[in-house]
C-alpha cells in the first residue's frame, strides 16, 4: 500500500510541473514585460539592465519580449515610486533600481519619500560591486593621499547617488580636502567633464561600469585609481595596488558608518517587481531571473561588453534590504551626516 501511495504521489508531482509551467507560459505568451531602467542611458546601469533584457525573456515560459525603457530620475526612485503606484501589478512592469534608490529613504532623511524599498519585491541583483574613487591622468591628484592634502574638484550626480554620497562620506571620514560639485546626469557626463579638465575625479564610480565605460582610460593609462570601496577587497584592484577605504577610517564610529553606507553594494544591480505581485508570477521572474544569470549565451555577453556578474536571488536581496533597514539609529543617523554636505 505503501508503495502505491509513493507511486501515486510520484505521479502527481510530474503531472503537476508541467501543469505549471504550462499555466506559466500561457500567462506570458504573447505579452511583453517592460524593464525600467532607473538610470540615464549609456551609463553602467543602463548597459547590465540592457544585457539582462536581451536574455531574460527566453527564460520566462511563454518567452514574452522584454522592453527596456528608461526611466531616470532620483537615484531610480523615480522607477521605483511608478513601479510600487502606478504600474500594473500582474509580472508585466519590473525595474533595475540602483543600490542608493533602496538605501535613499534610510539615509536621506530629506529626500523625496517615493516608494517604501522593504515592500518592493527583488527578483535579484546582478552583481555586488566594488566602487572607486578615480581621476583624469594629467589630474595633481595622483593617489588618494594626495586628496588628503590638495584641495581638488570631484563630480557628481544628485542626492542619493553614489557619486554624490561616497565623495561626501569620502571627506567626512577620510578627511579629504576636494570640492562636491554635483548635478551631473551620470557617470558618462562626468567622464566627459573630467576629459575636458572641468572635474579632477569622482568617487562612488562602480568599478565594473567604469571598466565597461572606460575600457581606454584603462588601457591606454589615462586614468588614476585612487581608492578601493568595498566591504571585502576586490581581488583584481587589490593586484593592481589600489588602497582599501579602511586604510583611511582611523575611527571605529566612522568605520561602523562606512560600513553601514557601502553594504548596499552587495546587492549592486537590483531587479524590483511591484508590491502584490502575485506570487506565481513572482516565483517565476525570480527563476528566471536565476536562470539568466547561469545562461551561458547571457555570460557570454557580459563578457563581450566587459560587465562582471555575480549575482544574488531575489530572497536573499529581500533579506538584506530588511537587515540594513533595521541599523541602530545613532549610526543612521551618522551616516546621513557623512553622505551630505
């Protein structure tokens, strides 16, 4: 009898898989999912949410076109506020948000509250990166000591974005002496003004964008790699002699701070679904999401257009989102003082 229940069960769950995906694939063929990227075009954001565009699709049963849109604007907030209000909630509208769109309403207590980032639904993150601090060649700023020392004039692009915050954080906690001129559309923008000699550096830059930017500046050693910024060191910078942040956090209170501002980068390039997404639809994206990630076609790719992966799923984003959300308040509160003039 034993055997017979086992049987039964047995064949239940193989007729209930393809039962599912069948369900899943009817839901989506035909249709189109439109991916909004929270990043003005042509910077790093743009290109992993561009990448990820052309593969996701033949990963989510009944393959529905994937439609890449730009939507910029306040750190990815603004994608992220049309995507929790305003878009459908049936697996047809995600989002790529970058990491201070997620951490902006927790760290800047006077931005523009325009989604609550704990509900959003993450279906995943691309990478976790590594930022860094960089200036032009020909810059008086050679290494990052020379920061400490020589006043200078770094980029950046607006409330909540890294180039903005970790040039602020940089000289809050590191005591560097450059001015924050912000107000830049993004990293393209800021790369052309440091070309035409307007900007000494920026910091906040992802390195794997700036790789995927830039790969001349590398190339040809137009540029100088000042600073590393990452919880852990980045193997192929630590080799290329670039400093760790931590070399300069002399304070335990500033290093509680830093650490608390970078751990948004473990969840570097995240993908978003609206709150009350059902959770068919959910589990779905995030499949296929995981499945993208391993496609060899997609890391192909990634490697053509010089992009690293290393991604997360969507749970575990989820998880780390509520952990940074539940800091104690004093350091909170220290670290919007240290990303803000």
């Amino acid at each position: 009898m034993r055997l017979a229940t086992t049987r039964v069960l047995a064949g239940l769950i193989a007729l209930a898989a393809p039962a599912t995906s069948a369900a899943a694939g009817d839901y989506y063929a035909g249709k189109s999912i439109d991916l909004l990227i929270g990043a003005p075009p042509g910077g790093g954001y743009d290109i992993y949410a561009r990448a990820l565009a052309r593969h996701y699709g033949r990963h989510i049963p009944g393959q529905p076109i994937i439609v890449a849109k730009n939507m910029p604007g306040a750190a990815s907030a603004r994608a992220a506020g049309f995507i929790s209000t305003l878009a459908p909630k049936d697996g047809t509208a995600i989002a790529a948000l970058m990491p201070g769109g997620v951490v902006g309403p927790l760290l800047d207590e006077k931005a523009e509250t325009l989604f609550d980032p704990t509900k959003v639904l993450y279906l995943g993150t691309a990478n976790n990166g590594t930022r860094i601090c960089v200036s032009r060649k020909d810059s008086k700023i050679k290494t990052f000591d020379d920061a400490l020392t020589q006043k200078a004039v770094f980029g950046g692009v607006s409330t909540s974005d890294s180039t903005r915050g970790y040039g602020y954080m940089h000289k809050k906690t590191s005591g560097a002496k450059y001015d924050v001129v912000s107000g830049y559309s993004g990293t393209a923008e800021i790369a052309l003004a440091m070309e035409r000699g307007e900007l000494d550096g920026v910091c906040g830059w992802d390195w794997a964008s700036f790789k995927s930017q830039r790969p001349d500046w590398i190339r040809d050693h137009q540029a100088n790699l000042l600073l590393q910024v990452g919880l852990e060191p980045n193997e192929e910078l630590t080799r290329m002699g670039v400093p760790s942040v931590f070399k300069y956090i002399t304070n335990e209170d500033d290093r509680k701070v830093v650490e608390l501002i970078i751990s948004q980068q473990v969840f570097q390039r995240s993908y978003i679904a609206p709150p009350g997404l059902p959770a068919e639809q959910l589990d779905t994206l995030r499949s296929a999401f995981d499945a993208t990630m391993r496609d060899q076609d997609f890391l192909h790719d990634a490697e053509t257009i010089r992009i690293d992966i290393a991604p997360l799923p969507g749970a575990k984003v989820q998880e780390l989102v509520q952990k940074i959300y539940a800091a104690p308040k004093d350091v909170v509160a220290r670290a919007r003082q240290a990303i803000n003039p």
